[in-house]
C-alpha cells in the first residue's frame, strides 16, 4: 500500500454533498443573480433593473461592468456618475474575492461550457485544437482598440454574456444561438476553447484576481496520488502544478490569476487534497 493509498483508507467516505457543493453553490449563485434580474418582469418586484451590463440593485445600488465602463471611456465618452460608481463598486468587489469568481459564479455562460466540458468527458472525445494561451489578451487589447478607434462600443454588440443575459431575461432569442455555437465550439473543436483561450471579459477580470484575498489551496498535497481527476474538471488546469507539486512556487496556495476559484478540485479529489481559504493560509499539512 502506498503512502496516499494508506491516507486515503483514514479519510471518512464522503457523501454526495461533499463531492458536489461548490458545484452546487456556484449553480445556485448564478441561478441567485438571474433570478434578481427576473423578479421584475415575473413577478414585478424590481430587485435588480437591467441586465450584467449595468443595472440599478433595489433601486439605489448601482452596479457596472468596469470592462464596459472602460470601453465608453475609450470611445471619448465619459460614463454617468452612477456608472462610475457602479464600476467602481463591482471593481472593489471582484479585487477582493478574485476577478475570475465572476467567470465561474456569476456568469451564465459558464453553465453551458461547463456542460459541454461534462459532455465531452461522457462521449470520451479527445483532441481538439486548442488556441494559444495567450489569444484571450489579444482579444482583450482587441476590443479595447476596436472601442477607441471606432468610437462605438463595438464588443457589446457580440459579446456572448450580454446576448445571453439579455436573452434570458427580456426573451430575445439571438443571444441564444451565439452561445450554442461556443457549446459546439467546446464540445467539437477546442476542449474549453471559449472560456478558457477566448473570451476577453474572461482575460479582463483574471487582471483583477492577481491580488484577491479568497484563494483555492492544496495544502494536503503529500497526499496526492496523481489520480488526475483535479485536471480533468479544471476549467484552467494550468494553475494547478505549481501549488500541487512545488514547481517554482513554495506556497499550497493558487495564485494564478487564471483561476476561477470555481472549488470543483476540491469536489473531485478524494484525498481531500484542496481547501477554499485565503491568500494569507500558508500552511501545509
């Protein structure tokens, strides 16, 4: 018997909520944000007016997407006062619990990549051509460009979260069939292509998460058997090495900024190798 195969035979079975919670929280946030948008329009009870863009939260909370903030800006424009502080709100927000939390607690699009992801380990579907790592800043620099030299904020006409958000809420069905052809796109072509090599909201908020206080850790990494089940879920498997295996870091924490502290390699691991903590847990066990 090795020495994580002993471990493990000391660790109590979990149960289904132990190997599913953060999956289940992150369903129930997203669905938690869609819901605030819908209490209006179903039942007439404003909590939130307007959609991920900007919107006014029971009628005096502003909140703005400061990449969108960032692109009126650009155009020559200077948002409403209440956009900047909507902008700087959010902002605050996401420098303190990480900037990729939007990626994987907030926004819907995630659920359908997440989905394509589950159904492409189901039907055993290898390869793909994955873009480079780097594609997703281009795209940012892209869109930020495109906003100062036409003057218009060009990206929101695309931009798969709006379209689906949108949709979702107000029953425009356009924004529906850009984002069936990123589940394709995932399923058929490139094994999270869109979230993890494309999207610049996605490179955009990653800049926020460097300095973020809640952090995924491996502190139990001793204990870890190389089943690789922690790589096979993570929507950004990259970040993982350095704090599992010590490669040029000292530190169990996940500092990558990449990472979504989406929780599913602490779901997935049964050596309960990973903890939700925060960047000031050095500790290692």
């Amino acid at each position: 018997m090795t020495r994580s195969e002993a471990i493990a035979a000391t660790l109590p079975a979990r149960s289904f909520w132990q190997r599913q919670r953060w999956l289940i929280l992150r369903r129930m946030s997203q669905l938690l944000v869609l819901l605030c948008f819908l209490s209006g329009p179903w039942l007439g009870w404003w909590v939130a007016r307007g959609n991920l863009s900007s919107s006014m939260t029971l009628e005096f909370l502003p909140l703005t997407d400061p990449l969108l903030a960032l692109q009126i800006m650009l155009t020559g424009h200077l948002p409403a006062f209440s956009a900047l502080l909507g902008a700087g709100l959010v902002l605050a927000f996401y420098l303190l619990v990480g900037g990729r939390v939007f990626c994987s607690w907030v926004c819907p699009v995630n659920a359908v990549t997440d989905s394509a992801a589950w159904l492409r380990r189901r039907l055993g579907l290898k390869g793909g051509r994955v873009p480079d790592a780097n594609t997703r800043q281009w795209a940012l620099g892209g869109v930020l460009l495109a906003s100062a030299l036409t003057g218009t904020l060009v990206w929101e006409w695309i931009n798969p979260v709006s379209l689906l958000h949108r949709s979702l809420i107000f029953g425009l069905g356009g924004g529906f069939g850009v984002v069936l052809g990123i589940f394709f796109y995932d399923l058929l072509l490139a094994p999270r292509g869109w979230c993890g090599h494309w999207c610049p909201m996605g490179a955009f908020y990653g800049q926020l998460g460097r300095v973020a206080l809640l952090r995924v850790a491996a502190p139990r990494r001793t204990a870890c058997d190389d089943c690789m089940d922690c790589y096979t879920v993570c929507p950004e498997p990259q970040v993982l090495r350095p704090a599992l295996k010590g490669r040029g870091t000292d530190t169990p924490l996940i500092l990558a900024r990449d990472c979504t502290t989406c929780g599913r390699c602490i779901d997935v691991c049964d050596q309960q190798v990973f903890k939700m903590t925060h960047r000031f847990d050095q500790r290692s066990e």
